[in-house]
C-alpha cells in the first residue's frame, strides 16, 4: 500500500494523519464474548455475624448488635430502652 499525499496550498501533505482508525473486519461472537469474559456482576461476598448470626458485609460493624467480626468486639454500644 502506498503513502497517499495531499497537495494543499501550503505543500505535501501526509494524507493517513486525517484518516479515522476503522476495523478492517466485524468481529464474532466468540471474541466479543471472550473480551466481555470478565464484565459480569460479582455475587457480594456475605458473612455472619459471630454474636446474633445476622448477615452483614465483612468488615464491617453488624446493625443489628454493633459487633465488629475483624477486632472481635463491640464497637458500637447499643443503648437498652430503660422505664
């Protein structure tokens, strides 16, 4: 293939610097599945918690008690309703 030159009012130019990058060929379904392989939506990862057993994201504190799985204690202190 040879270098294309555009005469303008100012001299040669090269003609492939005005040119956009097009695909030469479509690409198939098996590509296309290959490259979108690692696009899915991940399952969130779920643990329990060790003192009430209700479910919670790791590291972090559980809403229902204030227990922290990762340092094993009671970071927030829950407040009993006293009469």
């Amino acid at each position: 293939m040879g270098l294309a030159i555009l005469w303008t009012e100012k001299g040669p130019r090269n003609f492939w610097r005005f040119v956009m990058a097009v695909p030469k060929r479509r690409v198939s379904n098996a590509r296309q599945g290959n490259r979108r392989s690692h696009q899915h939506v991940k399952p969130k990862q779920i643990t329990y918690c060790n003192r009430c057993g209700s479910e919670s994201l790791p590291h972090t504190v559980c809403w229902n008690c204030g227990w922290s799985n990762s340092q094993n204690r009671e970071v927030v202190a829950m407040q009993t309703e006293e009469e």
